[in-house]
C-alpha cells in the first residue's frame, strides 16, 4: 500500500488530474448540462437558461462525496487546493462553453447566416453546435490524458457536419449528451466498485 501511494505521489500533475477524474461525474455532469441546453433549443429559447446551469453547481459536492471519500487527497499528492483548481477549470470551462453555444447556437440576433455565406446551404446552427462541443472536449482532452473525450469529440463533430444538411441544432447536442452520459455512468459504477467506503473510517 505504501508504495502504491509513493507511486502515485511520483505521477505528474497532469497523470493526477486523470485518476481524480476517473469516476465519470464530470462526463454525467456535462451530459445532463447538454440534455438541458437542448432543451433549451427545442423550447426556442433565445438565452441559456438558469436551469441548465445548475447541474455545474453539483461538481464540487459530488467530488467530495464519491471520489475524495473513497481515495482521499493522497491520490493527487496531499494538494487540496490543487484538486479546487481543476474543479474550477472544469466548471469554467463548462460555463464558457455554455455562453458561447448560448450566444452562438440559441442568439437570435446574430445575423450568423451573413457571416457564413461562404457555406453551402444549411442548418448553421447545428454545424456550430457540433464545433463548439467538439473544440471544448478537445481542449479537455488535451489538458488532461483522457482518451474518451476525444471520443465526445468525434460524436459532436461528426454529428455536427451530417446534421448540418439533415438535422436541427439539438441533434449534436443531444448525441453528445448521450455519448457523455453512457460512459460517465459507465465509469462511476467501476469506480464505485473499485473503491468502496471505507465504512469503518467514516463511522468514526
């Protein structure tokens, strides 16, 4: 055990980053977000609304619960305020992301179609849900070694570009929800499994 946790302490920030973000909770988080802002497409909103961003809110609450309860901060080398910095990332990153598809994919004042005149003729808005969601897990993949964001990413894209002939703008995001929701329940069921509570030491 002890040189499990010496190993561990030995991985770089960014290997850390990948353990503390094994059990799939912000997968489901980002998942739920994308279900509501699809929602948000479906009802004809023309701003994000606030219900989409609550599920971000949960992020911290639910790290500490499932995954510090079970690992502790020793995983991520003893550095709490480590751990908030990726939190903060994520849910910036999540809220960034959700203003630009709010502004870009639900703004109906922006004259995007001018812009864009460029394009064969389209649904724009599902093409640019794709890109946003896509760039997004893409920066995520790239700030952390996890493979299954860029697999989020492939599903955004790709939904993205054969919607943008066929579908409306809540096809990629409600692909990419799906794709995000599979794996992360996927992913917090072996980490619940794999790293019961210690019911001992919480009695105490």
């Amino acid at each position: 055990m002890k040189e499990k946790k010496q190993s561990i302490r030995q991985l770089t920030q960014k290997e850390q980053a990948a353990i503390f973000h094994q059990d799939g909770i912000v997968d489901i988080i980002g998942g739920v977000v994308l279900l509501n802002f699809g929602l948000d497409i479906i009802n004809q909103s023309t701003t994000t609304s606030l219900f989409t961003y609550i599920p971000i809110l949960l992020l911290s609450s639910m790290k500490n619960q499932v995954t510090i309860a079970r690992i502790g901060y020793q995983a991520f080398g003893g550095d709490e305020r480590r751990t908030r910095r990726w939190i903060f990332s994520i849910v910036a990153g999540m809220v960034v992301t959700l203003l630009a598809m709010g502004t870009l994919v639900l703004g109906g004042s922006l004259n995007l179609e001018a812009v864009f005149s460029w394009l064969p003729e389209g649904n724009l808005r599902t093409l640019l849900a794709g890109l946003i969601i896509a760039l997004a897990c893409l920066i995520a993949a790239l700030s952390l070694p996890l493979q299954r964001y860029q697999i989020y990413a492939a599903v955004a894209i790709t939904a993205g570009l054969i919607g943008f002939m066929l579908f409306p703008p809540f096809v990629p995001v409600f692909a990419s929800a799906a794709a995000m929701l599979t794996l992360g329940i996927r992913l917090m069921v072996k980490f619940i499994k794999a790293y019961p509570l210690d019911t001992k030491k919480k009695n105490k």
